[in-house]
C-alpha cells in the first residue's frame, strides 16, 4: 500500500504516473487505466482532471499546452473535418465550453423552415430515441451485441423499413410528409458515471461525428421517396448528452450539438428537409394539425395515480393530442383517456439498464401516421436485429 500526500491524497506514484502520460498526451481516461493497472487503485478521469486544475503548479510544465479532449483517445480519434466540433473539443476551460456551445446555438443563421403540409395525404411519423452511438455493449459470453458500427448499420436500415411500412399502410391512403421526432440520447457521451470509458468505443466528439453523418444520411434518403414533398426533424435532448458535471447551463448537450450542426447542414444544401430545435427539455410538433409533445423522459407507464396526474397536466398545458418520449430503452403505446402515448424503444437493445429494469427488448423504434381526421392511423414498431 502507498503512502499518501496530506495536501491532495493522491501518492507520490500517482502523481508521477499522472505528469508521464500528461507528458504523453494521453486522455484522463487512459491515465485513471494507467493508474489502476499499476497501482491497484480506482480514480476518475473526472477525478484526475480535478486533481490537476488543484495541483496545476506540480503539474505546470506538462499542462501548459495540453487539454485531454483534444487528442487522440485510445478509444477513438478525434476527427477534425468537423469545423464547429474541433473548435469545441480544443478549448480547455469546461466554462469556456459551456459558453462557446451556447453561443453557437444562439449564432445559428436562420434556420430553413418548412411548413407542415396540410393536405387529405398523411404524414408518416418516425421517433428516433436513445440511439447512444458510442455504446459498447458485450453479453456474458464476451460477444459484442452493440458498438458503433452495429449501431450505424442499424440506422441505414431505416430507410427500408420505412419503405416497407409506406408500401403496406399506405394502401389506402398516399404519403405526402415524414417527420422524425427526434428525443435525444442520440450519443453515449462519456462522462455520465465513473467507468464509462470502459464501455464505450470511441470518445464524445467522434460519437458526435458519426452521429451527425448518419442522422443526416438518413433524413437526406428519406427526403429522396417519391412522393415526399419535405422531411421535418423536430427535435428534444436527452439525459445522456451533458458535456460535464460542471455544466452550469441546461441547454449545454451533444444533442444540441448535433441539431445545430444538422442545422447547418440543412442552410447549406438545396434540399426539402427542416431542423426544428429549441434547444429545450420540451418542444412541440405540429402534424396534419394535430400537436405533439416531445420530452425525452415521460413515465414509465401511463396507468398510475401520479402518472396519469403528470400525462394530464402536459395535455391541458399543451393543449395536445399525443405525447412521445423515449429514455426507458424498451418500447411502448399506451393511451390517456383515449389520447396516445409513446415510449420509444432504442438502438442498443438488451443492455445493463434493461437487466437492472429486469426489461428485455429488441433494438426497435416506433413509427406511426397521422392524418387530418386521426391520429395515429397506423403504428408499427420496427425491429432492427433480424
């Protein structure tokens, strides 16, 4: 057992282990690693991180130039094609961070606004939740069931699954407008609790990257269906999108990092797809007439005292005729007083939540149509692992 300095805690060899890999570059994550298989003892890499802002001194000479966001993480690279994200990634200061991510919400030119089409078609609405790209999950035989590329394949898959579900429920009707209410988790993040490094595949800015690729991907190939006249993301954050415990705004979210970048994409090109985002826990969608609430995490189930309480009081708030969340990983429909309720399944499936939950659900997202007269006039989960 180590001794341990009366001023920080942390012994001699810590700190020594700590000055090398900051001399090294290396990421807080991989030092906490270092530290763990050399010495035997368990630290954070928020932990580190405060550990070195209070000891800056000892640690002058190697910290000068280095922020542990900004370079390669043993666990993903940095992609610095990404020009809004890198000037995010290389500041040092999580102040500084906080407030930059803020004003470039506030920066965004103004945003290309589609109308909702009013018409005697329907529009086909998609909820796209708890997609925790990043996610590294192994089952208890060592197999991976979940990490990035599982999770991006499963997102190409949308677009045909969408095509199918157009094919059969629109029989009798036609398909003018697809909106993807989108209720954040979309990125795993790595700061929500301690050893998260260890079980996600690639660092916050690269899961932030793939994240807005494939979002945009898809709502691109949706907007090319023939008969689709505009795609409308409407969009919330989620839980698992804070940059930092020391987040002093609400608003301060990957999620919002990845609207606002989708933002720009959509100013930039010459297509029919809208980002609505407020940049809020709430937003509201207007579909066919009808408005949709939009939080990300709603009860758990709609059938209780308090929850129906709660449900009650966002529909007569709102004044709206449906609500959708996701947070919970496994789907369901539920109704209030003949109204409809919507819990989003997500991407990753069977993880260490749903065991907790004692839940088990396949990797599935909820898609549903509204027309002027009914809302829905057909829902279908979709399914994404067979």
């Amino acid at each position: 057992m180590t001794g341990r300095s009366a001023d920080s805690y942390y012994s001699q060899e810590e700190m020594d282990l700590i000055k090398n890999g900051i001399s090294k570059k290396l990421a807080y994550g991989d030092i906490a690693r270092i530290i763990h298989e050399t010495l035997g003892i368990f630290r954070t890499r928020n932990g580190i991180r405060k550990h070195v802002e209070r000891h800056r001194k000892f640690y002058d000479n190697s910290v000068s130039s280095y922020n542990s966001d900004s370079f390669i993480n043993s666990r993903g690279v940095v992609d610095n094609e990404s020009t809004n994200i890198t000037s995010l990634i290389k500041l040092t200061k999580v102040s500084e961070y906080i407030s930059t991510l803020n004003e470039i919400a506030k920066l965004t030119p103004s945003v290309k606004k589609i109308k909702p089409i009013s018409s005697s078609k329907e529009s086909l609405v998609l909820l796209l939740s708890d997609l925790h790209i990043g996610k590294r999950i192994v089952d208890c035989k060592g197999n991976v069931i979940y990490d990035t590329n599982i999770a991006l394949s499963y997102i190409k898959k949308l677009n045909n699954q969408l095509l199918h579900v157009m094919e059969h429920a629109g029989k009798g009707t036609k398909i003018d407008e697809i909106v993807v209410l989108i209720l954040g988790d979309i990125v795993d993040n790595e700061i929500i609790y301690s050893s998260q490094i260890h079980h996600i595949d690639s660092c916050v800015s690269q899961q932030v990257n793939s994240a807005t690729k494939a979002v945009w991907e898809l709502l691109r190939s949706l907007g090319t269906i023939e008969g689709i006249k505009s795609v409308r993301a409407v969009c919330v954050r989620g839980n698992h999108g804070v940059p930092s415990r020391d987040a002093s705004s609400e608003d301060s979210n990957w999620d919002n990092v990845i609207y606002n970048n989708l933002e720009y994409i959509s100013q930039l090109t010459d297509t029919n797809i809208s980002i609505e985002t407020n940049y809020a826990e709430y937003n509201i969608a207007e579909v066919k007439g009808h408005k949709i609430l939009l939080r990300h995490n709603i009860p758990l189930t709609a059938d209780t005292a308090a929850a129906r309480a709660k449900l009650g009081g966002w529909f007569d708030l709102h004044q709206c005729q449906t609500i959708v969340g996701g947070h919970y990983h496994h789907p369901a429909i539920q109704t209030w007083n003949d109204k409809y309720v919507f819990r989003n399944g997500c991407l990753s499936g069977a993880d260490d939540l749903s065991e907790r939950m004692a839940v088990y659900s396949t990797p599935a997202q909820i898609v549903f149509g509204v027309s002027e007269k009914r809302l829905p006039t057909f829902m279908y989960v979709l399914s994404f692992d067979t």
